[in-house]
C-alpha cells in the first residue's frame, strides 16, 4: 500500500478529496425531518361549517349555508356589531 501511494500523489490526492468531500455532504446533510403537525379537528361548529365549505371548492360559492358560515365569520373577525 505504501508503495502505491509513493508512486501515484495524484491518486493520494484523489483520495483525500473523495473522503474531505464525503464529509462535508455528511455534515450539510440535514437530520430527520420536522414532524408535520397533525391537523386538528374543528372545535366550534361555526370552524366545522368553515371546513366543510372550503371542502366544497367552487361548489361552496353556490350554497347558502356557507354564505351565511362565511358571512358569521367576517362578523366575528371584523366585530362588526359587537360592542366589545
């Protein structure tokens, strides 16, 4: 073994680079991947409701009942009418 490398620097070389390079993508490698988080049911039926209209897609523009889910919601998000 000794001899190969007296004979052949550039193959010394070669081989430094290879292991110095096989290092680095180990440590820029990232680790496990970030869990994604689970998606919780709605609490409220008012979230239930929002959540089976965004289901519907374009079908939601079209049904009343989400009409007035979308329309609870703008009033509770803006407080439009709340005194508090």
């Amino acid at each position: 073994m000794r001899a190969l490398f007296r004979r052949d620097p550039l193959g010394v070389a070669a081989v430094i680079i290879a292991i110095c390079a096989i290092g680095a993508a180990v440590l820029a490698s990232p680790g496990a991947p970030e869990p994604v988080p689970a998606v919780r049911p709605p609490t409220s039926p008012a979230s239930a409701e929002l959540a089976r209209c965004r289901n519907l897609g374009e079908a939601g523009g079209a049904d009343a009942d989400c009409h007035a889910a979308w329309a609870e919601s703008r009033r509770r998000f803006f407080g439009v009418g709340d005194p508090s």
